[in-house]
C-alpha cells in the first residue's frame, strides 16, 4: 500500500516540478538566504542531527531560514514563516500559535495540550505555544524540519520540530541601531545589537527590541485600530574560551507580546462572507459581557540557556542546561455585529467572553556525546530531563443569557510533569558514497493532572461537576532509520523510516468534564520519506524533492461544540497525510537569486468514530445531545484541517551596483489552495478560499554596508484571509453567526540601519 501510494505521489511530483521550473523565472526569494556565495547561492549550515551539517548533505526534509533573510523580510515570529515554508501553517486563534506540519498540529480548544510541533530555542526544549513567542530577534537562523523527530529530538515531535538558534558574540566588534515606521499600522519599531570581544577568552552580545504599532481592524465602538501591539525584547549572551577545547556559552533573554485588542470579525452563517470588503472594522465594546476587563493577549517570558562543549581526544561531550518560564493574561471578547452589520440594542451580541491566563515553568539538561567524523562509525549519544509546573485559570463572564442568567464562572488546572530520556544515533560509512543511519530513543514521562470548577458570582451558567484528578505515566521508543547514498559528488538520495510520539494528557478548561473523559491516550506516529538533494550548474542550483506518507494513532483531537456550548477532547482514531516536497534555487550570478518552493498535501481522516457533529448534518445524521448518535459518528475521509492540497512560495532577489551604492530588491509571493479552519467543517463559513499574498523590500545603502534605508511590504496586495472560525450560538448571544479570527493585513515599514 506504502509503495502503490508512493507511485502515486511521484505524478504529483512530476507536476509540481513542471509547475516550479515554468514559474522560477517570474519570481523568488531563498528560504534558507543569506549572504550569497561565490557561486551566487547560500551554502547554510544546520544542527538538524545534533552537529553541524550542509544542509544538501541532510537526509531530512528541511528548510533552513537564515538570519539575514529574517530580518530582511520582517519574520517577526512563528506566523510569520508560514509563507516561506510549504505544508506549514500556523494557527491564529487569538490564544496561543499553533503549529501544523503537514496536516498535523495540536489545536487551540484544549488549551494545555502538549504540541505535535515542538519550538527548540538554542537546545531548550518548548512543547508549549506561548513558551517562545516573544518577538524573533537577532537569530542566526531557524531550522523547519518536517516530519516526526522523535529519535534526536523526542517527545512530542510527532509531526516536527522548529529550531531557533539566536546569534552569538563574534570574534571583532560589530553592532547596529535600526529604527522603522509602519505606515499602515501608525507605529515604530527600534532595534539594536552590540557584539564582541571583552578579552582573548570571553565575548558579550547584547541585543534589544521595542514594538509599538497599532493594529488593523478599526474597533467602532472606539475608533482604536485593533489590536495594538507592545512589543518588548532583550537578550545578553556571554561566550567563554577558557583553554583549548573548551567553550561556554550563557543566555538570559527576557520578551513581551502583548496585544490589545482582538481580530474576530463577524460573517455570515447562510452565505459566504467577501471579508475584503467587510474586514476592515468590528464593534467591540467596553466592559465586554459585564467582564470589566480589556481585550488584550499578553505573554511574558524568561528564558536561560546555559552550553558547555568540552573536546575530549576526537569527541565532543556538550552539556546543556535550560530555564523557561511564562506568565500570560488573556481575555477574548468578540465583534458585536450582526451579519448585516449592525449592532443590536442592549449588548445583546456581547453576552459571553472568557480568557485563559496561564503559568508554567520549565527546568530542563541534556547531556551528549558526539563521535568525530569520517570513519566508518559516527554516533551521537544522550540523554535529557525536564520537570515543569503549568497552571491554566479560566474565566467565563456572561449576562443576561436567556433573559435572566448573570454571572462568573471559573475553572482551574495544574499539571506536574517529569519526562526523561535516553538516546543515541550511528551512522555506519559503508563507502564514503553510501551510508546506513539509525536511531533509537527511549523516553519516558509521568504527569500528574488536578482540575476544579466554580461559580464566582451570579447564577450558575454550565453545570459545576465534581474536581477531577489523574496520574498518568507513559514510556515510547521511537526509532528512525536512514539509507543514504551519494550517487555522484552533486546528487544524494535517501529513505527514511522514523516514528515520533506525543504525551497523553487531561482535559484542561471544559465544565463538568466526565470523569472518562478527563484523560486521553498518548498519540503515535510513523513516517516514510524519500528524497533527492541536488547541486548543478557549476553549484549555480539545487533542486530537492521529497516523497512522504505520515500515519498517525490515537490522534489527540479538541473540538468545540457550539450546541452544547462546550469542548470535546478525545482520541481519533487514525489520521494520515502523504505528499510531496519540491525546493528549487538558482543563481545565474552573484546578483541575482531566483526561488521557488511547492508542496502537495493529501491529508485526511483514515477512522474517526465518536468525532463532533458536522455544520451542514442534519439531526437525523448527527445529534450532539444523543450520546448513541455521537458514537456512531464518524468523519472518516474528511481532510484535516488547515492542510491546503497545495502551498508554496516563489521569489526573486537582485542586488543593482550603482557606483559606490547598490540597491537590493526581493519579492515573495506565498499561495496555498482551500483549507478548512474551523470544527464543524461548513462549506460556507469554515473554509478559508485560496489566496496569494506577495511580500517586497528595496533597500538602498553603500558597498560598506556602514548604513541602509529600506521599504519593506508584507502582504502588499493587502489580502485578508482567516485563521480560525467558530459558531458562536444563539444560546449565548443574541444573533447567533460566524467569528472570524483574521490573519494580518498589509504592512509597509520605511526602516533605516546604522552598523558599526
């Protein structure tokens, strides 16, 4: 079956590389860019093996984005790389980011799940949203890997793992103060960075942000531009060389995003919604559903990294020892408009809000042993611990439901969790050509789960059931295998098997929750890959291919009920999405770069009985208040969510000498296909049309590169797309429709740079 469906795919590649090489010379901008090479093209390194690797030499389906293209292009956080990287989508649902690789990504109902995609911020482990979603900053470059990592990375990287690694202190001192003004937002942005040597053994980097810009939806009740953004970062890292074969590394960063204001804007249930033309402005109002707390979604964050590489004769012993901490504020009110635009008398559309604040804390170390290279055994071996604290509280205001029922209701729930784990992966060199990779990691993780539940005011709006307490204790051992072959000096091929887990865990922030249902089954998957990495034209391109099929178990899934006013958390049975890959770059000159990547997904439900009721189903197919009904129900061949069929990007960039100056332009446009963005699959209001969207920058600065003064455009065409969907009930609002959690708008920033 694997291999029949592989056949398949491979026609499917046969397009996608028609499709690529017809579009290469209209666009592109490189994922993985930096400064150009002597042959015009970036020769980017990577850490996705635990050492350093080409990134054409990985057998991985990889995209590596480096730190010059982040801050060319304004990637100012997860959201931001989805329109770089194919079969990546990352959710806006106004809680915290989540990400889908693939098809496959832990959604936002159940707020406390563990991620399918796990965020590593230089080795430190984040299974959690809001653990790294302070502002990107001065990184050296960020890695997508896609497909499970369980063997190098563990736990939780059932479907991925995203990889930030934060610049370090140079050798020479250097520095920059870089100021902009977005125009569409009415707001500024200030940077800096000073880096070098205090001494021949120790060197400080010290790097610093300030965001305050407004937002992009005008509130009518106010006339405030929703949200307003508040960003804050600032990081110190010290490097130390003591002697020989020694080097330590620390950091301590600290980040703020707070936004306040919201994004939902209301559309209709009966018909399709133009949100281009009525996306601009919704009416929130003060004192939302008698709350008498703002809007707003704000996280701090505190993180440590401490790193010590030691070389013993040939090997390399590396320690890391990590500290993550968060505290987050969060209320979510909603657009009062009626479909047709009004605003009812009586806050009628303004019954109901609530908001997730959240607190977790994070110790983690690893400890590892890596081999050298170029014999006939290479190894790297480890092994890791995290203990964390997460305590999520739940507000539920309302008033006047059903005429009468007033009041505020909360929820409460912690979690302490340890995991540990042991791993390790050899590579054997059968020829300097031809190499076998295998991998093996055991892992283990207890967590212990408390929930309860009450009313604080008013009369009671959901039932109050019993608190709910669990235990759960859970052992995976994910293996990967790799065949690799370099079938001349410029083409590697590979295949791969690997397996990735993610951690069971109990219901969060849904009222009365059963005691059955409180907790679920880890989730399990398995993955076949097989890919091509290509170098030719004298190194002026490459061209990567990948062929996949991920399969998942026990797929965690959270599902919001608008009829029961509730959230329902459980275990699909199997999921499964295959697909193929397609990255190309060419440089016909050092000056000229162009860039095209693809991807087609083919990502469903294989079995999914007991799954929520669909939007367009009748009672007679589906009744969410008969437990019987629900069983029997099952959305097996539906496609996963937010898992466009197809998704991609293409670009150009081209530097211009004019005399002592050049002048650099880029531009990347970003496309992906129909994707569902809401529970209960509507044809209407929960799928989200095809679109492109097309970023730009043209800077303009001397050969010396002393200074620059830089336009730069997101979204330049100014596109309004939607990241998440729900219907909000006529049992808590008084004209029940469709809330729309809406992606950025256009962006345009005039920013200027001074280096020293």
């Amino acid at each position: 079956m694997i291999f029949r469906n592989a056949l398949k795919l491979t026609g499917a590649a046969s397009v996608i590389a028609l499709s690529t090489f017809g579009a290469a010379p209209a666009l592109a901008q490189n994922a993985a860019a930096g400064d150009p090479g002597a042959t015009g093209l970036n020769d980017i390194v990577v850490t996705a093996q635990k050492r350093e690797q080409k990134l054409q030499d990985v057998p991985v389906s990889i995209v590596a984005i480096g730190g010059q293209q982040i801050e060319e292009m304004k990637i100012t956080d997860l959201r931001s790389i989805q329109g770089y990287v194919p079969n990546l989508s990352v959710l806006n649902s106004g809680v915290n980011p989540v990400v889908f690789i693939r098809g496959f990504g832990s959604g936002p109902n159940n707020v406390a799940f563990d991620q399918e995609v796990s965020v590593y911020l230089d080795g430190i482990y984040g299974g959690r949203g809001a653990q790294f979603s302070a502002p990107f900053f001065d990184l050296e470059r960020m890695e997508v890997l896609r497909g499970p990592q369980g063997a190098l990375f563990g736990r939780n990287t059932a479907a991925g793992a995203i990889s930030l690694v934060s610049a370090k202190p140079g050798n020479s001192f250097e520095g920059y103060v870089s100021a902009g003004y977005d125009f569409e937002r009415d707001g500024y942005e200030v940077s800096g960075v000073a880096s070098g040597p205090l001494s021949d053994t120790l060197g400080v980097r010290l790097a610093g942000k300030i965001v305050r810009q407004d937002g992009y939806i005008r509130n009518l009740f106010n006339g405030k531009d929703d949200p307003q953004l508040r960003d804050e970062l600032a990081r110190l890292t010290v490097a130390w060389k003591p002697v020989d074969g020694v080097d330590i590394t620390g950091k301590i960063e600290y980040g703020r995003h707070l936004l306040l204001g919201g994004v939902t804007v209301t559309g209709s249930l009966t018909e399709k919604t133009d949100f281009d033309k009525v996306g601009d402005v919704h009416y929130v109002s003060s004192n939302y559903a008698g709350s008498g707390v703002p809007e707003q979604s704000g996280i701090k964050s505190w993180n440590g990294v401490l790193t010590a590489n030691f070389e013993v004769g040939d090997h390399t012993i590396t320690a890391i020892g990590g500290f993550s901490k968060f505290d987050t504020r969060r209320f979510t009110a909603y657009d009062e408009r009626s479909p047709d635009g009004t605003v009812p008398a009586g806050n009628a559309n303004a019954r109901f809000g609530n908001g997730f604040p959240e607190n977790f804390e994070q110790w983690s170390g690893e400890l590892r042993l890596t081999s050298p290279t170029g014999g006939l055994l290479e190894y790297v071996l480890g092994v890791y611990y995290d203990h964390s604290d997460y305590h999520l509280h739940q507000d539920s205001y309302y008033r006047e439901i059903g005429g009468t029922i007033t009041g505020h209701q909360t929820t409460d729930f912690d979690q302490r969790g340890d995991s540990y784990s042991v791993y390790g992966q050899g590579t054997l060199n059968f020829t300097p050509d031809l190499r076998l990779i295998a991998g093996l990691r055991y892992s283990h993780t207890s967590k212990d789960g408390f929930f309860t539940s009450g009313t604080v005011s008013g009369t009671p709006l959901n039932v109050i059931g019993p608190d709910r307490s669990g235990s759960l204790s859970e052992s995976y051992l994910d293996p990967s295998a790799t065949f690799q072959a370099d079938l001349t000096p410029d083409v590697m091929f590979y295949a791969s098997f690997g397996r990735g887990s993610k951690s069971g865990g109990f219901v969060s922030n849904t009222y009365n929750v059963a005691a059955e249902g409180f907790q679920f089954k880890p989730e399990r998957s398995t993955n076949y890959e097989a890919g091509i990495k290509s170098t030719f034209a004298d190194g002026k391109a490459t061209l990567n291919v990948t062929v996949f099929r991920t399969e998942f178990d026990n797929l965690q899934q959270s599902a919001y009920d608008p009829d029961r006013r509730t959230f329902l958390t459980r275990n699909a049975a199997k999921a499964r999405s295959q697909g193929v890959e397609m990255e190309m770059q060419l440089a016909p000159s050092r000056s000229l770069q162009f860039n095209a990547s693809v991807a087609y997904l083919d990502a469903k439900f294989v079995d999914y009985p007991g799954a929520p009721c669909l939007a367009y189903e009748t009672l007679a197919q589906c009744n969410s208040a008969d437990p019987a009904s629900i069983a029997a129900h099952n959305i097996a061949g539906l496609p996963l969510q937010f898992a466009p069929d197809w998704s991609g990007n293409i670009g150009v960039r081209h530097r211009l000498d004019i005399g002592d100056f050049n002048l650099v332009s880029n531009l990347n446009a970003t496309f992906r296909s129909d994707y569902f963005i809401a529970d209960g699959y509507s044809p209407i209001w929960g799928e989200q049309d095809g679109w492109a969207k097309l970023d730009g920058r043209i800077q303009f600065g001397p050969k010396s590169e002393r200074w620059d003064i830089a336009l730069i455009g997101r979204n330049l065409t100014n596109k309004k797309t939607r990241g998440a969907a729900i219907r909000l009930p006529a049992s808590i609002t008084g004209v029940t429709r469709s809330l729309n959690w809406m992606d950025e708008y256009r962006s345009l920033v005039l920013q200027g740079t001074v280096r020293f």
